[in-house]
C-alpha cells in the first residue's frame, strides 16, 4: 500500500450502470491509498466509497437527441458548475466515465489546465465510426476499456490503453438457490418467471414499460408466466403505475437474483442487456426512442446489432426488437418462443460463450493499478 497524501480525483460519471462500475475502482483506490479523496458527478454507489456528488445521476441520466435539446440549459449549467470545482479544487486527475456527449466537451477544460485525463469505458466509437478518435488522441491521456477489441483500436491509433476487464463479471454474484429466492419474493415455482428491465432512465421507462406490460397482460392472464418487472430507486414510483395497474409486481432490488432465476426476460437495451446474459439467460432486446433521434442513429451508427449481447458475440445470439418492432405483439412473440425448452436451453449455450470472450480481470484491481500509476 503506498500513501498518497492529499491527492484529490474527480470523477464524471452521467448514468447509473457507469457509476457503479467505477465505485469499485474508488473503493479499491481508497484501500491502497486511504490519503485519497474523490469528488464529482454519479450516484449512490460512488457515494458510499466516499466521493462528493455534485451532481446526481437521477438528473443527468438523457438519453436521444430531443431530451438533449428539451434538457440543454440544465446540461450547460451542470458543465459551469463543474468547470468552477475543477479550477477550484484543482485535482490531480480527472476521470471521465463513459457519457462521451458531455465528457468530451469538459475534457477540452481540464486539458486547457494540464490536468492529466483517463477514460474509463470508452465511448463506442467502434458504433460511431472514427470521428471522436481524433479528439481522444488530443485529450485522453489513459484510456481503461471494458470491451476486449477495443484494446486494438486504441493501440493502432497510438492511445495509451489497458483492457481492465468487464466490471460485471466481478459484479454478479448470485449466493441464494432458486427455491430460496421464490419463496421469499412468494412466487409461484411452478410458473415460468419472465423479469422486465425497462431500464434506468425516466424516458426510457415511461417509453417502454407500458409496451412491456401490454405484451405480457394476455401470458399472465392465460396463466401461461408470471412477470416481475425490476425497479430502480432514484426514479418517481409514478413510472411503474403501468405494472401496479395491471397487478404486475415491481422489484426493486434483488436485480441478479431475479435476472438469474427468471426463465427469460425482455430488457431495454443498454449494459443490462449483458448483465442479463452473463447470468445465463435467454432475453428480448428492446429498443425505443423518438423517431428523429432514430433517424439520426441509423444515418450515423455503422453496426449490425445493438445489443452488446451480439456485438460481444459477433453473432445473432437473441433478438432485437428496435423502434416499430417494439410492440407489444412482437415482444409477446418473442416470450412464446422462449417458452420452448429447446430454445432456452440453445441460448444458453451461446450466451455461456460470453465469459470466455470477456475473460476474468477484476476490474476495480485492474483499474486502481493504472490510475494509481497515473498518481505517483
């Protein structure tokens, strides 16, 4: 353990899954250098490790082009804040998290006053073709990616960078049995267990959880499944009144276990889509946002699939269902299908390839080894 006294780090992370992959980085930090202190922007995972929030994720969780538009003078006056604790506090390194919309453009203050800059889980520039490379060779000092190929991008076009490792294969870690696990949540064992994630954002729960629950109410009515659908805590409870109403339960908590002993789950597409799979289960990608967002998105991304699921694999491993698909008579389809055990057992095969491709690094040791590298 070497001390480093009176270093300070800030740390920008916009959106719940990337705050709290970066919290275990902080707490590994703080148990090789408990001189360290943090502060900066994410949620109650990088609070509990002790960094200071000046801003929260449950205000700075966007997605699409509109909310950015409709949200835009919140977002400029969240970067001037933020530029103010930065020449205030006058850190020793920044650490960018993934949300490159509003990382890269405060990477261009922070290199203005030669404080050094790392990057923890790029921006997809393998979706977003090469126009954001040239930025981060000019501003990135250290870029720690997630994804195993993005370790040969970045290395071809001359950025120092270190593949840390997947954090979510750390993360999931499911102790309690099935029965267990039913009996305490009084679910019915003897029902296939089909979980929706409608995600972490408002708009993307207020867009997709009424489409989820009008796919399954017919499944549930026929007692053919029974749905849980997974909460999350910083978003008004108003949002999942789509499920109340239609006596579905919400969950909130409980996110592995339930993603583990579910049959098969529909989840909007995101980093849950892989937390899904590496859980061993069988999924429906969905995707929803406005059309001119979507318009956008397919003029710009140059991808086969949108699921990391199938990025990862390079294959078709399990459906997407992406803007006019995102119905509920497709997403019903889908769930019949994976009522087939043939099915389910097939997936699971495919999706068990997903650890090999990601391999075992603990990425909070992984990642504490280069920041702290960039301290000393």
């Amino acid at each position: 353990m070497t001390d480093l006294p009176e270093k300070k780090i800030m740390v920008l992370a916009g959106e719940p899954s990337g705050e709290k992959h970066v919290a275990g980085i902080l707490r590994e930090l703080k148990l090789r250098h408990p001189g360290i202190s943090f502060f900066g922007m994410g949620g109650d995972g990088m609070q509990a490790e002790g960094c200071e929030l000046l801003y929260h994720v449950r205000q700075t969780a966007i997605m699409g082009f509109t909310e950015v538009v409709r949200h835009l003078p919140m977002i400029l006056k969240m970067k001037k804040d933020l530029v103010r604790a930065l020449d205030e506090r006058k850190p020793d390194l920044v650490v960018l998290v993934d949300y490159p919309g509003f990382n890269l453009r405060f990477a261009e203050e922070v290199k203005k006053r030669g404080v050094p800059v790392a990057w923890f889980i790029s921006p997809q520039i393998w979706a977003w073709g090469k126009g954001r490379l040239k930025d981060i060779q000019r501003l990135v000092d250290q870029m720690l990616v997630i994804l195993p190929f993005e370790k040969d991008l970045y290395e071809k076009a001359g950025v120092p960078v270190e593949f840390v490792g997947h954090p979510l294969i750390s993360q999931i870690r499911v102790t309690e049995s099935a029965a267990g696990f039913f009996e305490r949540q009084g679910l019915d064992d003897k029902l296939p267990l089909v979980s929706l994630l409608p995600g972490s954002r408002r708009q993307e729960i207020a867009s997709l959880l009424p489409v989820m629950i009008e796919a399954v109410k017919p499944l549930v009515r026929n007692r053919e499944i029974q749905v849980v659908v997974s909460g999350v805590p910083f978003v008004p409870r108003d949002l999942y009144r789509p499920a109340e109403e239609a006596g579905v339960r919400v969950i909130t908590g409980d996110v592995h276990s339930l993603m583990s002993f579910s049959q098969q789950a529909v989840v909007a597409s995101g980093t849950a889509t892989l937390e899904t799979a590496l859980c061993g289960t069988p999924l429906t990608v969905v995707y929803k946002t406005s059309w001119i967002t979507y318009f956008l998105g397919r003029y710009l991304v140059d991808l086969k699939w949108i699921s990391l699921v199938n990025i990862i694999s390079d294959e078709s491993v399990v459906p997407e269902l992406i803007q006019h698909k995102a119905v509920p008579e497709e997403i019903r389809k889908s769930i019949q299908r994976f009522l087939d055990p043939g099915m389910v057992a097939s997936t699971k095969s495919r999706l068990a390839r997903l650890h090999d491709l990601l391999g075992q690094k603990s990425t909070p040791a992984a990642g504490a080894e280069v920041l702290s590298r960039m301290l000393l």
